[in-house]
C-alpha cells in the first residue's frame, strides 16, 4: 500500500468565483414505418386500390422523440378525397388536403398502428398520405 500526500502552502488572498453551464440538448423526432422503410420527419406514402380490399389499411408506426410530439396528416389531391384515420381504439378523424393532427404523445420510444378507411369520394382511386411530426 502506498501513501501519498501533497502539501502545498499558498500565502495571499484566496479567489473563489462560480460559473454557470448550460447544456442544451436540441429536439429529437424520428417518424418511422418500418414495413415500409420509412423514416423522417415528414413521410409520404401511396396506396393503391388494391390496397382497400379489406376496406381500410393498418399503419404500423414507431415514433422516437425527446420532446412532446405530434403526427400531422394530410392527403395530396386535386380531388376532394378524404380518409377517416385512428389509433386503433381512438376517435376518428377526417383526413383531408388540409393538415390536421391525428395524434399526440410524450417523450420517448413509442410504437402504435393507425387504421385508416377512404372517404366514399375515394373509392376506387389511389390516395397519397402525407403525415408529419413535430415537437409541441
């Protein structure tokens, strides 16, 4: 065992001062469909009309953020199309060219599935969705 001692003798005033540090940490929000290898902030997506055989199509969505959040969605159309979207479980909301936001959350790593049903003026037409994230 060894032991060691510093001995220091300082003659005069001693200083102290204090300092403040701030760390600022920016936002973080990943959207992401990970069946179809989607990710970003803004994710744009077509289905086809094949793709409503069931009627509606489930979304499988992950979000990853750092701050509160909020998913926005809008359809791309020259056409008055609309869909009725949800979290499996939650109220619906009409989806239409302009943005509206179908859900909110809190910080961390969340995983969930949206339903999403045409309009009756959207049958039979391929439908572009756009959702978008952002801190709230």
């Amino acid at each position: 065992m060894v032991i060691m001692a510093l001995g220091l003798t300082v003659s005069g005033a001693s200083v102290s001062r204090s300092a403040t540090i701030s760390l600022t940490i920016p936002p973080i929000i990943v959207l992401s469909i990970p069946e179809r290898e989607l990710s970003g902030s803004e994710i744009k997506m077509t289905f086809a009309p094949e793709d409503w055989t069931r009627g509606y199509v489930l979304l499988p969505l992950e979000v990853k953020s750092n701050v509160p959040w909020a998913v926005m969605a809008r359809v791309l159309s020259e056409d008055p199309v609309s869909l009725l979207g949800e979290v499996l479980g939650g109220p619906e909301v009409r989806v239409t060219t302009e943005e509206v936001p179908i859900l909110t959350g809190r910080p961390g790593k969340h995983g969930l599935v949206l339903r999403f049903k045409l309009g009756s003026e959207a049958e039979g037409k391929a439908v572009w969705l756009v959702l978008r994230i952002a801190g709230i």
